[in-house]
C-alpha cells in the first residue's frame, strides 16, 4: 500500500489541512507505512460478523425540554472576531 | 512528615482528625511543585492563590461540620477536561488561549465532593500520542529518570502524582492514556468501564473510547477519588444509568483474594516483550495466587488485530471531532481571505504532526472507496475483539498482563516512527476496543530502578472487582511506595 502525493494532497483537502511540501511527503511515506501494517485486517474472513457500531446498551431518548444554557455573549467572547453579537468571518462565497 | 509525603487516604485523615489543616497540605504540594517543577514539567496551568484561598474555605467548611468526601484535597486534571476559569490548551497550539466557559462534569463532582484543583497537567497533543511527546508545550519528564518519559497521553498526571505534587488526578483512557503513563511513573490508574463515568467536559478524541480515568498511589486512593466522579449525567448521552459505584478500600486490613479465578492470556507474554518486565509481571501473578486467587491459562486470539483496528478507529473518529477546531467559534484564527483559507491555515498550522497524521489516517479510512475496506472491516474485528473478553470473562473473573512491554522509554526514543510508538499501547487497546475497565499498579522495578505496572482487566461495570484485587495485591507488596529521584539523583 502505497500512497501517491496526489493522494495525500487529496485526504489533506477533504481534511482542511494546508501542509508544506515537505509534509506531503513526509506523511505520505508515513501513512504508506502504517496502512500497510492496517492492511492486515484484510487477511480475517469476517463475513459472516456483525459491525460493532455502538458500545453501549440502546440508544436511550430524553425529553426535548427547553433548559437554561450558556449566555451567547459568553460563548461569542470566546472567538477570535465577533461583530454586532454574532461571529465574524470572511466571505464564504467568492464575490 | 511533609504532608506533600502523605496519601489520599492519609491525608484525609488526618485532616478529618484535625491534625493537618487543607491549607497545610495545599501549601506544602505548592511548595513542592515550586522547587521540582522545572525538572518535571508536569502542569500546563497552576492555579496559584487562588487554591490557598479555596483550602482556608474547605478549612472553615470542616470547622462547620462539613464532612464532604474528600474535602480539602488538592488534586490536578489532565489539560483535556474543561475546568471554569484555568485555560484548556488540550496541549495545542489550536486551543492556545481557550478559556472554557463550563467545568467538565468528572471535575465538578469531585470539586463538590471537597477536592480543589491545583492544576492542569500536559498531555500529548490532544491525547494523542504515548510519551506526552506530543505536546505542543514541551515534553513532561518522568520523576524516576528526567531522561526518560513518562508515557502518555497522561504524562503530566501521572508524573504530578509520582512526584508527590498531588495525591491524586484525572486523566483519560482512549487506549491506554492512563494506565501506561501508571505503569511508566509506578502510581495507580484506573480505567473505568466505557459508559461508567460522564465526558460532558472531556475534549473528545475517539468517542467510542474515551474514559475518564483516576491516578493515585494505591488503589485505595483511586477508589476514593472514582467513587466522587463516576455515575450517570444527563449531560452525557453515552454514559449508563447506573448507581455510581462506591468503593472504599479498608488500609488497615490484610484483604484475600480466596475464589477469585484469573485468567492469564497467553497472547500478552510475547516476543519483544523487555524480560524484566515479564518476570515481574509473572511474579506478581504468583502473588495473586499466593492471595488465594485461582489462575488459568486463557486465550485472547484476536489480539494482534487490536493495533491495526485502534489505529482505524480511533483516528476515524479523531478525524470528525476535530472538525470543530476551524478557528471560527474558539481558539487562534488565521488570516486569510476567505473561510476556506481560514480553514486550511488555522488547522493547518495549528495542529501538531502527529494530531495532523492521525485526521489524515482517518479521513482516508472514512473517505469514498475505502470505508468498507478499512473502516468497516475494523468494526467487525473489533467485533470479534470484544467476543473474546465476553467468552475469557464467562470463565475468569479477572485477566492478569503486563501494562506494557517495556518500561519508560528516553525521550527521542521513537523519534520519526509512529508505528513503533503506536506498538507501545499493544496492551492497552484491547480493553477500550471491548469497552472493559483495567487498572495498572506497580508491580517492580528494573535494572535501571524504572517501574513496571500490572494490568488487571475485568467484566463491564466491574470496577470494584479490580480495586479490590488491586488492593489486596498493594496490602502485601510494597513496589508502590518508595519515592523517585526527581532527577536529583
């Protein structure tokens, strides 16, 4: 198993990750090792197990009640820009 | 004695006697954080006056009558759980800054039981890592060789504990993080049963493994300080609703272990494993029969599947709850000229390397094309991981292994290899992989007076079962008490 740069440009977008050159290739020679070791999950025949997707119990509901929480002027005070009570960021779309 | 000297148990003791005051105890653990504290580097915050000012208040709440469990007790939390009013850096630089509006439901319960909290300790970078390496705020130094680690993700707790800073401190287990760091600095650590204990607070890393887990001297000190914290909260979806677990280990009895069955799983005493290690571990096995305990050989087949599944699992999940750190709601923003930018940048930057490798492994396991490969098939050994306890523990109540196959390594040691780093937790992750509680102890030292720890595993929501077995083991050995060095030689 081995990954190309391409790849790992690619897992690094889908992940919004910015990385130099030098990281691109430093994770790809890295990632390309530890997938190999993974890739040995593939020599068990589990076709007949069920997936493990939950460790607890079941799944348990609670009333949908309306309950005090923390005050948005709390919560805003802790971004990095904020502007007339609500987050500032730059444009989302290009103009 | 320095009241620093003193454990959890004695300590409150003799508060409740009114022989030692809170202030007494807080003073003498800030007096020796101030003078070691530089050789060890176990805390990323310390509280200062403020913990004085609590100890004269937990002081006039005795006076009044107050008898809380563990009133006046300094204790420190691992950097990952929120605590009001100290910063919460998670040990990244993405969280730099980060002053967390609430306090973590584990602390609380322990701030309401008496206990003050002196500090935050380091971490590997969101608990991500063995060594306490990771952090982005320099590596923590562990109290028996200052050249070495002190394991992790843990590393600041478990040295803070070692190092007689605190009798006690939270920390948390997604596949190992406190009982390897345990076993590495020779203090107890537990980790409790998955769902045992709430993680409204703890900064998630792998949800379907997290703990908050407890370090003390001995299991008598973990006990009182589980019992304080563990127990439903409807804050945390994930935790079970059951009656919290009270457990309080007697220090003045010499308790057996008549009945108890433990199994011992050929498949953790393996080549690679460092021969001091399996000695001292094979020992204190005989040293639980000795106690009355009945041992059998069993089988855990499955095993070796347990590195490759973490290391699918855990980052997958990593991946999706470190999404929220985009440097819009919390945390350093980098500039940039639209959101993307700020996205890409801000995590880009912020984020450490092994933090970054991680989000990339998982966001490939999870990516198009290859979840059924990698992600999916992970679930179903994990699967079969999991039917292998649930059939051991059908037949012993106890399983009995090394924490770790070596003990604390130099720092440097793993340098560039993640793989080998990753090789450190081979047995720890099985139990976070089957959602089972285990406790490390010490149980001897090797050639270079480093600690070795004894893992005990039990059955869900068997936490008493471990402690009280730990207990007795602690009743007739004494690897966990002598003091290390501090680098003083």
């Amino acid at each position: 198993m081995s990954l190309t740069q391409q790849e790992v440009l690619h897992i690094a977008k889908l992940a919004r990750l910015s990385l130099t050159p030098e990281e691109v290739e430093r994770y790809r020679a890295q990632l390309s090792a530890i997938l190999e070791h993974v890739a040995q999950l593939q020599r068990l025949d589990t076709s007949a197990v069920a997936p493990l997707t939950s460790m607890g119990a079941e799944s348990r509901l609670r009333p949908d009640e309306p309950r005090p929480g923390l005050p948005p002027a709390t919560l805003l005070n802790l971004s990095a820009q904020q502007q007339d009570k609500q987050f500032r960021i730059p444009p989302v779309f290009e103009p | 004695m320095n009241p620093s000297e003193l454990s959890l148990t004695e300590a409150l003791r003799q508060m409740q006697k009114g022989e030692l005051s809170s202030r007494e105890l807080v003073q003498a653990s800030l007096e020796r954080i101030a003078a070691y504290e530089p050789q060890i580097h176990a805390f990323l915050h310390l509280a200062g006056p403020s913990a004085l000012e609590q100890a004269d208040q937990a002081d006039a709440r005795r006076r009044a009558g107050d008898a809380s469990p563990l009133l006046g007790l300094p204790i420190a939390v691992k950097d990952v759980l929120t605590v009001e009013g100290m910063p919460c850096t998670c040990g990244s630089k993405i969280l730099e800054g980060y002053l967390p509006p609430f306090t973590a439901t584990a602390v609380k319960r322990l701030q309401q039981a008496g206990a003050i909290v002196l500090g935050k300790t380091n971490t590997d970078e969101f608990a991500m890592g063995s060594s306490t390496e990771n952090s982005a705020y320099g590596v923590t130094h562990n109290p028996w060789d200052t050249s070495r680690v002190p394991g992790g993700s843990s590393g600041g707790s478990a040295a803070a504990v070692a190092a007689r800073f605190v009798p006690a401190a939270l920390g948390s287990d997604t596949g190992g993080s406190v009982r390897q760091p345990a076993s590495f600095c020779g203090v107890t650590g537990l980790k409790p049963t998955y769902g045992r204990a709430s993680r409204y607070g703890l900064v998630a890393y792998g949800s379907s493994l997290d703990v908050v887990g407890a370090f003390g001297r001995s299991a008598a000190d973990v006990a009182a300080v589980f019992s304080a914290y563990n127990g439903y909260d409807p804050l945390d979806a994930s935790s079970q609703n059951l009656a919290a677990a009270q457990i309080a280990l007697q220090t003045e009895s010499k308790p057996r272990l008549d009945g108890v069955k433990v199994g011992v799983p050929r498949e953790y005493f393996i080549a690679g494993i460092q021969p001091e290690v399996e000695k001292a571990v094979r020992a204190s096995i005989q040293t639980l029969q000795s106690l009355g305990a009945e041992l059998r050989e069993v089988s855990l087949p499955h095993t070796e599947f347990a590195l490759p599944v973490y290391y699918l699992i855990a980052p997958a999940e990593a991946s999706a709850n470190l999404a929220r750190f985009d440097g819009i709601r919390y945390g350093p923003r980098a500039e940039a000229e639209s959101m993307w930018e700020v996205f890409y940048r801000t995590r880009g930057e912020k984020f450490g390397e092994e933090v970054k490798r991680r989000i990339m492994l998982g966001t490939y396991a999870l990516s198009a094309g290859y979840y059924d490969a990698y992600y999916g098939q992970a679930q179903k050994v994990r699967a079969l991981i999991r039917r292998d306890f649930e059939q051991v523990f059908e037949e012993v109540d106890l399983i009995a292994s090394p924490v770790a196959p070596t003990t604390a390594f130099g720092i440097g040691a793993h340098g560039d290899d993640p793989l080998a780093m990753y090789l450190e937790d081979v047995f720890t992750l099985p139990a976070n992989l089957a959602g089972v509680p285990g406790i490390s102890l010490p149980c001897g030292f090797d050639s270079d007076g480093l600690p070795i720890g004894l893992q005990l595993m039990g059955r869900r929501f068997a936490e008493a079962d471990l402690l009280r077995a730990a207990h007795a083991f602690q009743q007739t050995t004494d690897f966990h008490l002598p003091v290390p060095g501090l680098g003083l030689g």
